[in-house]
C-alpha cells in the first residue's frame, strides 16, 4: 500500500447511525414494494479495479460473476436475471461515497463493497442510507457489523480474530513456544489479528509472546526490528501486515538470515507477491480455501478449476470463494423476501440460519453482520511453493491439509 489507509472519521460515523436508526421495522416501506419490478436484479460493484485494493477485489469480483452466470443458467431468482454494475473507486476511501452513489443512480439494489472495512465502508453507507443492502465479500474488521455500520451492511469475511486465532493454535500445535509480534497498525484488520493472535497464544501452556514492534507500509528499513528479534530468542513471527509492506519486511527479514517460521494472516493469500522474496519457506497464513489443489473439499477444489476455465487464469487470491459465497446468500435471502427492498431483504439474511455457501457457513442475526467463525485453510510456503497443509476452525484442528 503506498499510502497508510486511516479510519473512518467521526462525521461518517454519524451518519452510519443515522441510518441504522429504525432496525429492520420498515414493514410499510416493504410491503410498498414487495414485488419486484420487471427487468433484471441489478448488483452494484462498488469495487477497486485499480489500484493496490485491486488485488483483493478481483477474485471476489470474478467469484461473484460465476454465481451469477450459475443462477442465470437456472433462469435466475424468482423468474428475474441478475445483472453486476461495475464502478471503480480506484483503491480511494474517498471516493467510495461518490462511486457507492453512483450506481444506486443506474439501479442497483443490492450493493457489493471492497474487502476491507477501511476502504469498502463509505460505499456501504452511502448506500444503507439508501435503503440498499451493501455487502462486503471478504472484510475481516469487526467494525463491517451492526454496532459501526447499522443493520444493513454485511460481511461475507471471517472475523479477523477469528482467522488469528486459528493461526495462533496452529503455531503451537508446531511446537512453537516463544513468539514475537510485528504489528502494522495501518488497518482495522492487522491491529485485531495481532491482537487476537497475541490473546490465543499466550493462554496455552508454557507459551508467551515475548515482545512486540511496530512496522509500517512506507518503512524502507526493518533493520531494528530484526535486531530486537533476534535478541528476543523468539522461535516464532507473526507478522500483522499486508502486502506491499508485508513482503517487504519478509524479504529484509530473509535476507538478514533470520529464518525462524512466520506466521500471517488472510491479507497475504495469493502468489502474485512471492516473486519479491525469493525462496521463501516457513511462512504461514490462514485462507478461505486452497486455490492451489488439494483443498480438504472437493466443491473448493472444482470451484477453482471452474474459475480459471472461465477467466483463463488461476485465482489470484482464495477470496473469490467469498465473492461467489455473497451472490448465493443474496439470492437465496430476495427469494425469501420477494423484494430488494432493504429492511426486508436484511431481515430474510438474518433468518437463513447457518447456510451453507462455497466457502463454508454465513450465519447471520440481527445483532451481528460478520461471519465469527468458519473453516479456514493454513497455508504453507515453501521453497515458493503454496500447498494446504491443515484445516482449523474455532481455534482446533478438524483436518490435515
């Protein structure tokens, strides 16, 4: 990332309130417009094509237009085809507003935001305060719930502690005793994994994190952090970052000769970033699924295989999993409602239950609008080859990669 993403500020804040206000009690307003209208269920894209965020919004994006072409096939949800909008917020938080409004203006009604609280929020509230539902295919902050964003918007992501927890059990099923955290307060995200991960470590037996350091996107230099790492007698890393930053630190930390495992998080599925650190081994991170093969579950594995027949190209991160995940939770919630309507429309996800999707359960209620908990994939690098190595979910293992 070439620049720190900040949080949302006060004034959005106050107006996620606003439109959170009245919960899912809009029976008038639903029923006004409980049959849908002629024409095709219009999505909205309100997605990075450009930019750093475009990496992540890809495979969601193309996730998503698998579904689409699924349903379609089928003759669509309740006789009408679905139909994505795109528009570009070009990895911007500032013109996520902007573009989210946009495509409410050429009919969309149902809206799909970036994978990231910081950046995908400003689109979803422009468009909640609308009336609009707005999902998040893969946003892992607790903040894309109900309590920040009201009970419109929603994530397809696995919490963040979530996916940290899991990391942090595997790391100690390693054997691994002594760990050091390197935080990159950049994002909501990288501040609740390593806090997370700090949290699940540090209760089991005989294991402590034995310090932590700061790390930012623009550092040229890890040279102290390295130094304190090595003074620590850590036998473990976990690097709470993302990518550009996050590869940057990994190919100082390799070439200084620190060789101990790194673990990480979801932010750095995908191999479109391996080539900068060249050979790399012992690095970990949790994912929705392997797009590499020999996934645990048969449906992920054809998924990927479906995925680059239809693009020509392998995924280039496990999240598109999550982007066809959200058009199967919003078709099967407008056949429940009947409408796009959005009270209505939230009310119907809300009662799905545990549903099962192409990349695990999305279980929602009207208190809470983020996945807490799903299988996750730990995915090993070695020698720059990824493979799937085990299978965690709720901080336990449940399967061998």
């Amino acid at each position: 990332m070439r620049r720190i993403v900040v949080l949302l500020t006060v004034w959005i804040l106050g107006l996620t309130v606003a439109a959170g206000c009245g919960g899912h009690d809009d029976s008038g307003r639903s029923s006004a417009k409980a049959k849908l209208p002629d024409g095709s269920i219009v999505i909205g894209m309100a997605v990075a094509r450009s930019g750093f965020a475009a990496a992540y919004d890809l495979g969601p994006s193309r996730g998503a237009e698998l579904a689409v072409a699924d349903l379609n096939a089928r003759g669509g949800v309740l006789g009408h085809h679905l139909e994505l909008k795109y528009g570009d917020t070009k990895s911007d938080r500032a013109l996520g507003t902007t573009v989210g409004l946009d495509l409410l203006s050429h009919g969309a009604q149902v809206m799909l935001v970036t994978c990231d609280f910081d950046l995908g929020s400003p689109a979803a509230i422009a468009s909640t305060s609308k009336n609009v539902v707005a999902v998040s295919p893969c946003a892992g902050s607790s903040q894309f719930d109900v309590p920040t964003l009201g009970p419109l918007a929603y994530s397809m992501g696995t919490k963040s502690a979530a996916g940290a927890e899991n990391v942090a059990q595997f790391a100690y099923d390693k054997g691994y005793r002594k760990a050091f955290l390197w935080l990159d307060p950049s994002i909501t995200h990288t501040k609740e994994t390593c806090a997370a991960f700090d949290s699940k470590f540090s209760a089991q037996p005989q294991a402590k994190v034995v310090g932590t350091e700061t790390i930012q996107q623009n550092d040229a230099s890890f040279a102290g952090q390295i130094a304190r790492l090595r003074e620590s007698g850590a036998d473990v890393l976990e690097l709470c970052s993302y990518n550009p930053g996050a590869a940057t630190a990994l190919r100082q930390l390799r070439a200084a000769g620190v060789d101990i495992p790194v673990m990480s998080n979801i932010a750095m599925d995908g191999n479109y970033w391996l080539q900068s650190v060249p050979n790399l081994k012992n690095f970990y991170y949790d994912a929705f699924g392997s797009l590499y093969g020999g996934d645990p579950r048969a449906d992920v594995n054809d998924f990927f295989a479906r995925y680059k027949a239809k693009f020509g190209e392998p995924a280039v991160t496990a999240y598109a999993l999550t982007g066809y995940a959200t058009i199967q939770v919003i078709a099967k919630a407008i056949e429940a409602a009947q409408t796009t309507d959005g009270a209505a429309l939230a009310k119907a996800i809300d009662g799905l239950g545990s549903y099962e999707t192409i990349a695990g359960p999305a279980g929602y209620s009207a208190t809470q609008h983020i996945v807490t908990d799903r299988p996750a994939v730990i995915m090993g690098v070695d020698g720059g080859r990824v493979s799937p190595v085990a299978m965690y979910a709720g901080g336990r293992k449940i399967a061998k990669g």
